[in-house]
C-alpha cells in the first residue's frame, strides 16, 4: 500500500507540474511597485527596455502566480440576474502582457495604454470566461464591474495563477484604472540571468533609492505550491522505506528460523541428490505465496486511497495498471532477496554437519 501511495503522489506531483500553465514561467521575473516606481514608471520602463537586460515589461494588479482580487456581481450584454452570482477572479495590466508573459492570444489584441489611451478602461477576458458569459462575439462587449463600463478588446487562453490543483476559473483582465502593484519583466536569454539582474538593479535603484532591489522569479513561486504535496511524497517515502525494511526485518528472522528447524531435511535432500536451486525454492516459496496474498489484499485498499486522494484535485494523472505491476516485482524482488540470503546459506551447508548425529 506504501509503495503504491508513494508511486501515485510522485506521478500525480510531476502530471499536475508538468501541466500548461498558459505562459512561459522560464526568465520571468516580478517586483512590487513601492515607493516613487509608479511615479517614475515611464522612465523606469524606457530604461529597462534600452538596457538590453529585459525582453518585455508590463504592470499588474498581482504576480502571476497570486491572485489579489476577485468579485461577483459582474453583468455584460445579454447577461441575466442568475449570472451576477459568478465569481471572477480580477487581473490587470497596463500594456504587453501578453508578449512579456508569452501568453497565446485567440482574439483580439493586448491591452496597451500607450498605443490606445482608451484602454484604461479595456478588457480581456479568458477562455473559461468567455465560455461563462455565453459569448460567441466577445470583442467590443461592454462589461459592468465595481460600478464602471470595460469594453473588451482580447480573448486570451487560460492560465494557472492559483493552485495548479484547482479548477481555472473565469478571469477578467482590465486596464490599469483597476490598480496595478506589480511590474513584471522577462529577462533576455540571450544574457546570463545575473548580468541582466545587476543591470536591472541599477536601473531600479536610480528611480526608487530609498527602498530595496526585491525581486521574485515567477517558476521558483510556482514551485512552492507542490511544498506540501512534495512533502506527503517524501513522508510515503520514508515510511515505505521503514516498512520494508522491518519487513525484511521479520522474513529473515523467519527464514532463519524455518532452515534452523529443517537443517536435517536439508542435509538428507542434498545427499539425495536435491540441488542448491531445489532447496532454495523449498524455502522460499511459501514466503512469496504469502507477499502474493498481501498484494491481492492490498489492491482495493490502495484503489480507494488513490480514488480518494485524486478525487480532491480537479486536475490529476489517471491510475495505471503499470503501477501495481512495478509494486508486485519490486515487493517479490526485495522479499526473494532477503529470504533467498539465508535459504542459499542453508543450501550450500555440508550434510555431514547436520546428519553426523543420526
């Protein structure tokens, strides 16, 4: 059951981490906007850019990985009473989102303040929203949210900024009027990550000198949230460890106590003729009829502690049939090996020893 738990948390871990998160996470980077940044933005903004050290920057309510706000009470065209009891979780941004984060477009355009100032109050909504609001033309809809009138602009393909865990949920992406508190940049990969950070330090201490260089990398964030599931992984582990070990523990103190017991039968099969090989499966057989039986019990409890375990997430690897395959070899390895030591030690005895009394 141990194995088979330990097998199912690692595969579940790297399914869910290897999921499309709906940006690259690879060089992006993010720093809260304190003190005199958002004063200083524009020069701060033209300045990371001429620097060569960032291929991309853009404002945010939150880091991509957190969500800052959400909200219900949302209508649209066509919206009825019902929908206003939809949650949707609120992000925003001033200009290139979608090319700083590489995220994929799949109608519409990218907000951007610079090029169109009406965008402040723009919006653009993702996959999982669009399919909510029940809108089959989303571009130039006009959405009411926290009293105010956005006009869509952009449909972008959903992306994981809560637990990777959990259902994605409809978001609403709106212009800077919403608030922004992060500044997020992708560094150049075409520069070692801790030139382009000492170029970006300067810079950022220039426009802001009272307060601290912080910046965050967006995959090491993302990576914390498998902390507690990482951490159930290592507990199986470890316990699995244990449990075979005192295992093993218990069918060598058995095997030592059956071949002790059946010394002269040993002795007497081997003067008949009966080989090494012979005696060992003599000794071992009954031990792995036994793990057989264990695993065959073990089967639906495990099934139900996998079915319980991965019915909790929204997102999660199917249960292969590979796994209790691996499971049965390497328990019938591990137990063969520990009983197969002190059957070969009985094996190989001289008879003499054990029939010289009779």
């Amino acid at each position: 059951i141990l194995i088979l738990s330990t097998i199912m948390i690692v595969k579940d871990t790297q399914y869910i981490q290897n999921r499309d998160k709906g940006y690259a996470q690879n060089g992006l980077v993010y720093t809260p906007l304190t003190g005199y940044l958002g004063k200083n933005y524009g020069a701060l903004r033209n300045e990371l850019m001429a620097s060569g050290a960032v291929t991309g920057v853009t404002r945010n309510m939150s880091p991509i990985t957190e969500r800052y706000s959400d909200g219900w009470g949302i209508s649209w065209t066509g919206s009825t009473k019902e929908d206003e009891t939809t949650d949707f979780i609120r992000f925003s941004t001033d200009a290139d989102m979608v090319s700083t984060m590489k995220m994929r477009l799949i109608d519409g355009r990218d907000i951007d303040i610079y090029k169109y100032p009406s965008d402040s109050t723009a919006m653009m909504l993702t996959e999982s929203a669009v399919k909510v609001m029940r809108l089959k033309s989303p571009i130039g809809t006009l959405v009411k949210d926290m009293g105010m009138d956005w006009h869509v602009v952009g449909v972008i393909k959903d992306f994981i900024i809560e637990q990777p865990f959990d259902k994605i949920n409809p978001m609403i992406i709106e212009g800077p009027i919403s608030g922004l508190n992060i500044i997020h940049y992708r560094l150049n990969p075409d520069h070692p990550a801790t030139d382009n950070l000492a170029v970006i330090k300067t810079i950022f201490e220039r426009y802001n000198p009272e307060f601290p260089y912080e910046y965050k990398f967006a995959d090491a964030t993302y990576a914390e949230k498998f902390k507690e599931t990482k951490k159930y992984g290592q507990l199986s582990f470890l316990f699995a460890g244990l449990t075979i070990f005192i295992s093993c523990l218990g069918l060598f103190g058995l095997i030592t106590y059956m071949a002790e017991t059946k010394t002269k039968e040993i002795g007497i099969r081997k003067v008949l003729g009966a080989s090494v090989g012979g005696i060992i499966g003599l000794l071992s057989k009954g031990f792995l009829k036994l793990i057989l039986l264990a695993f065959v019990i073990a089967i639906p409890i495990s099934l139900y502690i996998m079915q319980r375990w991965l019915s909790s997430s929204a997102y999660s690897v199917k249960i292969s049939w590979w796994w209790f395959g691996v499971t049965a070899v390497l328990a019938l390895a591990i137990s063969f090996l520990t009983v197969s030591f002190q059957a070969l030690k009985a094996a190989r005895a001289n008879p003499v020893s054990s029939l010289k009394t009779e």
